[in-house]
C-alpha cells in the first residue's frame, strides 16, 4: 500500500488511469492543463502520455491517498474474511465429530465437512465452463468491506474502475477465484486441524446407518472414497469393519482407527487438495495477465486526448530528464525556429505600475500570479517559444525553490532569456543578503540577470 508513495506497481497506474477515466466520464473533463503540459514534456507514446496525465491528476485531486487508504480498508476485509474461514473451518470440524458422547455416523460427518465445500467447488467451476461472473457474492463482499473500512469519499471510483480493467481481460475471475479457493483451503485446513486435535484427545466410535439400503452400498462407496487417500498412507476399513459398523458400535481400537484415518484421509483429498491446486492454478493466471495489462485506448474517455497529448505541431527535441534538485537551464535550446519578444512579471505586488512603456515588438504577457496563469503562458511558449523572453523578479520577496523552477522552465521555452531584478520601491530598501541569494541562485541555473531595464535588449537583440 505505501509503496505506492515511492513506486507505484503497473497495476497501481493502470488502475489509477481507469479511476481517472471513470471520473471524467461521470464529472466531466477535469482542469488538465498542467497535466497535459507534464504529460507531452514526459514524451513517450499516446498509452504513455494518457498515463502520465492521470497519475498527476490523481495526486493532485487526492486519488492516488485514496488508494492507499483503499488497499489498507482491503487488506482489512481480507483478514476478516480470514478469520471467518477460521472459524467457520473450526466449527466444521467440532460439528462433524461433536463432544464424543455419541457415536460418529461417518457419511454424516463426511457430508457436513465437504458437503457444502464441494457445492460451491462445482458452481465454480460451471461458472468457470460457462464465463459466467466468477465469485460474485464474495467479491462483491469483499468489494464492500473494502470501500467501509478505507472511508474515503474520493476512493468512489476505485473499486468499479479495478473490475471494469480486470474484466476488460478476464482477469477478475483469476483474482476472485484466488480468494475464494483460498479462503475455503483456510477453512478446510482449520477443519482437519480441529477433527486431529479431536480425535487425537477424544475416544470417538464410527457407524453408519439406514433403514432403506443393504450394506453393500456403503462398502462399495468407502473403498472407493478411500481409494486416493490410500496411496498417501491413509487406512481404509476392510470390509468386515464396514459391516461390523453398521450392525452395533464396535469396540475395537483398529476399528477406530481405520475409520478416523479414513476420515482424514478422505477430508485432505477430497476437500484440501482440490483447493490448494485450484488456488496455486488462479495465482499463477492472475499473475500471468497481471503483466500483460494494458490500456484500451479505443474506450470514449481516451478518444478526446489524442489532440491534447499529441498535438499535430508538437515540437520534436531532445527533453530535459526530471531534475533531482531545481530544473539546469542551457541557454540557446530553441534558437532556431523562435520569434518575437515577450516580457513577463512575476509575483509583483500594487506598488509597482505595469507594465512598462514598451516597443511596438515587444508583447505584454501579464503577471504570473496563479496556477491558471502560470499554466496558460507555459502553453503558450510550448507551442509559440519566443526568440527573447525578460522575467522581471521582485527581489524584495525570497528566491524559492518553485519560483526558480518555473523561471528554469520558462527559460527553456525561449530563444534567450534574461532576468530583470527589479529596483526598489521609492521609499524602501533592498536586502542585501537576499539580492545575494538571488545573484546566486540565478548563477546556479545558469539564467543571465541584470539589475537595469532589459527593453533595448528585447526590442534589437543586444544592449
């Protein structure tokens, strides 16, 4: 659950990317801008592209939180569906042989352990012949306790967006079949668990009994009941013990014997074995198609994006990797095929009018106050980068580790760049030591600076 926070698994951004998707078709398109701008820098194909976007909205928007808390609230669910089969196994075990009181009828006993056990086993497996919805009650459970014991409302989406990507393959059926064949092979250990502490410290008799049949029948149904268990070691009562039982209670200790062994024997393949096959048999799919999961980028939600994320005039060119610090600007990326100037400001107060007298060839881009604004201009210049581009700073304020990335990123989008650190505020002084920060962290970014106007620079191209 919290790797998610450092490496989400494939499954985990799949999943996040359907959530997204489901999202946008009940709310509508969510603000993506900034994603889309991520997403395009980020390169890589349409399925690439459309994943990256959803992963930064889902962070952004709290989903990705909501996972995790999701997959604690599951992992919840899934250890008291645990202790259920615990108990259930247990009790089916205390039921089949009772408190010893009373003699044990063996095909009785037998039919409480595995009766139900092998019901279900069959409707999986017709359900399985017939692609019908595997496991429904149980996963729908399950699905359930999940969503109460995570309590997040922006987890709304999770659940349905996980079985509509596993059914898109038929995985569901894998997973679903793997907790349920696993939580009967909990119960069916705990059954044969409890029936050896029973009959290892209680004396039980077995018989068997009707008013309609011969014994006959019965005979030949314990050899052949036992007939798998005896090449594991197990006993099978001969047939003199199998008549003697079913006439008056026998007394004798290798009588008892044979019947609990043939019990045993007959539980752990009949009702474990199948269980633990079957269970190994579901990992190993759901394990195998989990690797080979992929987007459908043929459903409507995706359809729309293409244009967005790849775009007919994006720019081609090599792209900066993810910086471990702050962005490193080199100057003179986009030289060729940049046009115009432009000037910007930055997170500039009242007490300064803007913008300035400028030239005729010089464009006013505003101050880049908010999100939307800064989002706006940095799609702009993606897709119209000027030749010339003057950041006018307020040195007044700290050069943080936000302000300087978005000064490296819009710095990248330009032919040149400049940055204008501003004279003071009649009537105020500057700080020394913070112009000194910003001196510096302008040098470490590689970002030319001056402290004059840089108009005669932006309207010719030199001082």
């Amino acid at each position: 659950m919290d790797d998610l926070v450092t490496a989400p698994t494939q499954l985990d951004k799949h999943w996040l990317t359907e959530a997204v998707r489901l999202r946008e078709e009940h709310a509508g398109p969510l603000e993506d801008q900034e994603a889309n701008r991520r997403a395009r820098q980020q390169g890589g194909d349409l399925a690439t592209r459309i994943e990256h976007r959803a992963l930064w909205l889902a962070e952004r928007d709290g989903m990705g939180e909501a996972l995790r808390h999701w997959k604690q609230g599951a992992r919840l669910a899934l250890i008291g569906l645990m202790l259920f089969a615990v108990l259930s196994g247990a009790g089916l075990g205390l039921a089949a042989l009772g408190d010893g009181q009373r003699p044990v009828n063996v095909f009785w006993a037998l039919g409480s352990l595995l009766g139900l056990n092998l019901l279900m086993l069959l409707g999986w497996a017709a359900s399985l012949i017939t692609a019908a919805e595997q496991g429904a009650v149980l996963g729908r459970l399950w699905l359930w306790l999940s969503e109460r014991f995570a309590r997040d409302a922006k987890a709304a989406h999770l659940a349905p967006a996980l079985l509509v990507l596993l059914q898109r393959q038929r995985l569901d059926r894998w997973l679903l079949g793997a907790l349920v064949h696993g939580l009967w092979l909990l119960a069916m250990i705990t059954a044969l668990g409890m029936l050896l502490a029973l009959l290892a410290t209680r004396r039980y008799g077995f018989v068997w009994e009707t008013t309609l049949l011969a014994a006959e029948p019965f005979i030949r149904l314990t050899h052949a009941l036992g007939a798998l268990p005896s090449l594991l070691g197990f006993s099978v009562p001969d047939e003199a013990m199998i008549r003697a039982s079913g006439d008056t209670l026998p007394a004798l200790d290798l009588a008892r014997q044979a019947w609990a062994s043939w019990l045993l024997g007959v539980v752990l393949v009949y009702g474990l074995l199948p269980r633990l096959l079957l269970a190994t048999l579901c990992l190993w799919r759901w394990r195998q198609g989990r690797e080979r999961l992929s987007l459908d980028l043929s459903l409507p939600g995706y359809a729309p994006l293409r244009e967005a994320l790849m775009p007919r005039s994006e720019r081609l060119g090599v792209q900066d990797p993810a910086p471990q610090a702050l962005p490193q600007f080199q100057p003179g990326q986009l030289e060729a095929g940049a046009s115009g100037a432009l000037l910007v400001g930055l997170e500039l107060d009242d007490q300064r009018p803007w913008p300035p007298a400028l030239p005729s060839t010089v464009t006013n881009a505003g101050i880049l106050d908010s999100r939307e604004s800064r989002n706006k201009l940095l799609e702009q210049l993606s897709r119209f980068p000027p030749a010339r581009l003057a950041i006018a700073c307020d040195p007044r304020r700290s050069p943080d580790r936000g302000s300087l990335a978005l000064l490296a990123e819009l710095a990248r989008n330009a032919g040149a760049t400049r940055i204008w650190l501003l004279p003071a505020v009649p009537g105020q002084a500057l700080d020394a030591a913070r112009l000194g920060d910003w001196h510096e962290a302008l040098e470490r970014l590689g970002l030319p600076h001056a402290d004059t106007s840089p108009l005669t620079w932006l309207e010719h191209g030199h001082d």
